[in-house]
C-alpha cells in the first residue's frame, strides 16, 4: 500500500498506480482526459514527495516552482502530499477577437492581464465562467497582440459552438499553463524542417514555423497541412504570403478526397505525401500535430523512415476515454 494525502486526508493509493487513479476512484480531487500528461486537467500542487521529471515535463518553469504536477504521472508507492492547483499556473483573459478563418474554424484572439510565457507549439487549458474548459495549441508568437487559439466546430460539443457566438465577445475566460514541449529549439539552422499536421492541428505548427523563421533558420522547411477535403484547409493565404517571403518554405496542402477546385492540391495523405518527396527522414527534425491516433501513426512511421527519436516531436489532440473533460484543439 502506498503513502498518499490530498488535503490533508488519507487516500487509498495501491503501490503501482498513479495519483489521478486513486483520486477518482474516491471522488476527489481533478478529473483525468488524457492520463499521458498532457491535457493538463489532473495538474496539483505537490506539497510533499519525491516528483518524477515526467510528471512536469513541459511545464512553464513558474509552474514548477509553485509545485505544479501531472497526477497521471504521479505513480505509488510515494509518499505524496498533494492540494489543489488553486490560481498556480493561471491567468485571466479577455476575448478580445473572433474571426472565421475556415469552413469549421474560429480565430479567437484573447488579451491576457499579464504577459504569458509561452513557447510557439504549447498550448493552454481554457476555461469558461461555468467551468468547461478545453485545451487548444496557441498559434501565435509571445511578441503578438493576442494569444491567437484556432477552435474548431465539434457538433454537439460543449464550449467549441460558443466561439462561432457573437455572444462570446467580450467574455472573460481562465487560462491554465503554458503545457508542452513540442517547441522549436535554436541551434541547428541549417537542418531540415518538416512540420505535419490534420485539421486545427495547423495552430501549433504555424507558431513554430514562424519561431523557426524568426531565429533565421536556414535549412529547407517543408509544411504539409491536410484535411479531408478542400474545404477544411484553411490559412492557405496567410501561409502562401509567408512562403514567398521565405525561400526555404514550401506548403503543401493535402487532402483525402480529390479536390473539386484547386488542383495544385496533392490527393495523399500526410505520410505518403511527406515520404513522396523524400527516400528518408534521416537528419531532419519534424513536428506532428493533430489527432491522437494519427500523430502516433505518423510518428512511429517516421522513426522508421529514419527521424531520430529526439527529433521527433509531436502534439497529439487527445480525447478521454471517459465522459469527463474533453481536450481537443
């Protein structure tokens, strides 16, 4: 039997088992969506206890100072002595833009009451008034005006078809994190670059292309952003001006089914259309956003066509196996 108190009670915590299991398995304490620490939704305070590195990878370094931790990741016998998060790690923000950007998809801009520290390709969890909260990939750089989130359409979902409101202007929401560590990293600027990723799956990765250029990397970086159909690639403009401002960028757009318009479109999904054009992936570094299932898929094909595990880098949208929180980009 482990050794586990949250809020200076006794828990029940079975040696082998993390944290988040034996909260829920007593009602207490937050509510896992990813169990793989990352959502973010199972964060505490550790006020006690030996915590492992996994347990705050890609946490904010004032997150870990204020003893933020993955419960997940929090595995028996212990001992842990565990709170609430409370304010640790949050900030107030105020909706501040909401633009249409695709056939499913919103731009929401959000003023923040204090700077946040993020790094382009993490993301944050949002959370409304009333307590729902997701987790979306910030699109944008920390020197922008707004921390830009890219929110698609999920039918029936609970906070997605609030943002295509009007009446979600204005409104303030809480923002949990940064999370993360799908982030690019100076210092190699003449490797190449390629970035894959499905639908909103596009928000962290244009925030890293665009830290990428914006530290001078030299190397050729390729972008492949694919949809089912036309109709759900969006930014095409905005990505084709910054390829032809940068001579090393290529975009390519791909889809499933074959485009009815535009037939510079490559019909292929992201894999095939990313080993198309090369015999390997050795010495290049890459960043996979976007489904779960799929940035796993890819991933473990990559490694295969030769990436390195270290420069594999990968964001997946994770969605929970249970009915409680929901993360999802």
């Amino acid at each position: 039997m482990g050794e586990l108190h949250y809020r200076g009670e006794p828990v029940a915590f079975e040696t082998g088992e993390s944290a988040l299991d034996a909260l829920e398995r007593a009602d207490l304490g937050p509510k896992g969506v990813c169990r793989a620490g990352l959502c973010g939704a199972c964060l505490v305070r550790v006020r006690a206890g030996d915590v492992p590195e996994r347990a705050r990878q890609g946490l904010a370094p004032r997150m870990v100072a204020q003893g933020a931790a993955f419960a997940c990741c929090l595995v028996g016998p212990g001992p842990f002595d565990l709170v609430d998060l409370g304010d640790a790690g949050t900030c107030q923000a105020t909706i501040e833009v909401l633009e249409t950007i695709g056939r499913d998809v919103v731009r929401v801009g959000l003023r923040t009451e204090m700077p946040l520290d993020f790094r382009p390709g993490q993301y944050v969890v949002l959370e409304r008034a009333d307590g729902i909260e997701r987790s979306y990939s910030i699109a944008s750089l920390p020197s922008d005006a707004h921390v830009e989130l890219h929110v698609r359409r999920t039918p029936g979902g609970a906070l997605s078809p609030w943002f295509f409101d009007a009446g979600a202007l204005g409104q303030s929401v809480r923002l949990r994190g940064p999370l993360g560590t799908c982030c690019y990293e100076p210092g190699r600027p003449d490797q190449a670059l390629v970035l894959a990723g499905a639908g909103t799956g596009l928000a962290p990765l244009l925030g890293i292309l665009r830290d990428a250029l914006a530290h001078g990397h030299r190397g050729p970086i390729d972008l492949y952003h694919g949809a089912r159909d036309e109709g759900g690639l969006y930014y095409r403009a905005e990505l084709g001006a910054l390829a032809r401002a940068h001579q090393n960028l290529t975009v390519h757009g791909c889809v499933l089914a074959e485009p009815a318009v535009d037939r510079t479109l490559r019909t292929l999904g992201l894999g095939d259309a990313v080993l198309a054009d090369r015999s390997t992936l050795e010495g290049t570094r890459v960043f996979l956003c976007g489904d779960g299932t799929l940035v796993k898929s890819l991933k473990r094909r990559f490694f295969l066509a030769g990436a390195a595990s270290r420069d594999l880098l990968s964001d997946p949208f994770e969605l929970s196996p249970k009915p409680a929180r929901v993360a999802g980009a």
